[in-house]
C-alpha cells in the first residue's frame, strides 16, 4: 500500500474575487470548481489545478471575507512550491510577477499573492509528469506543471518524524528533509525551526495539505493512523472525494483524499468552474 502523492492543499483567503484573479488570470491554472465549505457553508470553497483538476496540482481555499491575515508558526506549512518546467521559465514570471516577487536564485523565484502567502516556484525537471493548464497568456513551456514541495514549521526541525517515515511511507533525507515517493508522484516535505512568535491563522494561511489515495485503500490507511495512536477522522463525503483527517505529531493537520470520484462529477470536463455547485445538504441555501 502507497499513497499515490499529493491530492491537494487547502488555504484561507479573504477575498475570493482577488483570489481567482491571481491563480487563474496571473498564474494561468484552470478554475476547476466552485462551491462552499461542506462544514461552514457561508464560505466559498474554490479550487484550481491543471486542466483536468488532477490530484497534484490542486490548490484550494476558504474564503472568509475580509478575514485578518494570518500568520504562519510551529505546526503549520509556510511555503508552497510550485514547478515550472525548467530554470528558464523563471525570466518569464519574474517578469510576469512583477513587484509580487520577494527573492531569487538560479533554481527557484520566491513570491507572494495578495494575502500574504509564501510561494515558490522551482524547476521541476526530476520526473514528476507535468500538470499543465491552458491560459493564452502563458506560454505552455512556462506553464506551472503541479506542486512540488511544502515547508512547515517545527520543533525538533532535523529530527526524523516517525509518523512520516513509519507509518505514511516517506523516505527522510536528513535534516528535516523529506521525499515522499508516491506511485504517480514525487512530493518534498521540509520542517524549518519554528520561529519565536505564535502562529495565527487568517488570510494567506495554509489549512491543511492532502495526501492521494486509491479509492479501495482509504480505509486501510485509517486503520494504520489508528494502530499508530493518531486520532483519525471518520470517513467525510467530499462529493469530489472521499477524505479523513488526522495531525501529525508536529501539529501539521493532514488529509487523506481518495482519487475519485473526480470534478467533473456533476460538470461536464470543458466547463469545469463555470456554475456554483452545492453539496446536496445546503442546497437550500443557493439564494444565500
């Protein structure tokens, strides 16, 4: 049994209009739904990924409108890291990102969106399979092809997570470094030395990061969390997937996302993102 790699990771925003401006009119990835939040449904729930709403290349968030910004500390992801297809690339949206950008090297161009999020993008030319979308003001050689690697804060940053290793399947690279090696991608996880100030979630935070599973295999992954001590959700219906919920001992909240049964489970594949969908339970509330 081996999670497949990353299905997704889910932030918060206080503008969702700004949000949708960013991700898919600047960076050019595909509006692939819009609905609400299953648990708090006053809030919109949006995604983007590549054209088919591939698990890897999904980013999402809760809006809460006009919600603080955050602020990320111990037991929460600080960065994401998007791959472009090559050192390049990086002229191009260094350029395109204009006065977003917030450093560089030959390897990676360091940004943030408007709500404060740390993102990076890095030359993924070590085997993941690209994850494109269509936008014509992207060149395909440029275009983001997936995520590639996340960095969370932590106590006892180098010191090997057992739970990562042991218990999810990644290999530790030493110092904080990890490679989870899925079967139809490869994803880094990092822990940094916290920083001396208190976490507080709000705009331009990271809820939590998702893991890919085969459908037939997620109730499997629940009993290991669970004979390893982790306290673990019951299985949630996501309408777009199947998921369950734990923390990691580090604080991280994690997702275990089954593949199916995919976005365009009540849109046709060409128009995904262009009508609200409701989950069943709320659609009541549709005028709202």
């Amino acid at each position: 049994m081996r999670l497949a790699g990353l299905h997704h990771v889910t932030m918060i925003t206080g503008d969702a209009q700004e949000n949708v401006r960013f991700y898919a009119d600047l960076l050019g990835l595909r509006f692939v739904k819009k609905t609400v939040n299953f648990d708090a449904p006053e809030a919109y729930h949006l995604y983007f990924g590549d054209e088919q709403g591939t698990p890897g290349s999904i980013l999402t968030w809760f809006e809460f409108p006009g919600a603080a910004r955050g602020r990320a500390g111990i037991g929460m992801i600080h960065v994401l890291q998007l791959g472009v297809p090559g050192a390049d690339s990086l002229d191009f949206w260094a350029a395109r990102l204009g006065d977003a950008v917030t450093g560089r090297d030959e390897r990676s161009l360091r940004f943030a969106d408007p709500d404060g999020l740390a993102l990076e993008l890095v030359a993924a030319d070590d085997g993941n399979p690209p994850l494109r979308a269509s936008n014509p003001d992207v060149p395909a050689e440029h275009a983001i092809t997936g995520l590639e690697g996340a960095r969370a804060y932590s106590a006892y940053a180098p010191v090997e997570e057992g739970v990562l290793t042991q218990v999810l399947g990644f290999e530790h690279l030493g110092r904080g470094e990890y490679r989870l090696q899925g079967s139809e991608r490869h994803f880094h996880w990092a822990y940094d030395p916290a920083p001396h100030v208190a976490g507080r979630q709000g705009a331009g935070t990271v809820h939590h990061i998702a893991w890919s599973s085969r459908d037939d295999e997620q109730l499997a992954w629940r009993e290991r969390i669970a004979d390893a001590d982790g306290y673990v959700s019951d299985v949630r219906d996501r309408d777009y997937f199947r998921s369950i919920y734990f923390r990691e001992p580090r604080g991280v909240l994690f997702e275990i996302a089954t593949d199916g049964p995919g976005f365009a489970l009540d849109e046709d594949p060409e128009h995904l993102g262009e009508a609200l969908k409701l989950p069943s339970q709320h659609e009541h509330l549709r005028d709202q």
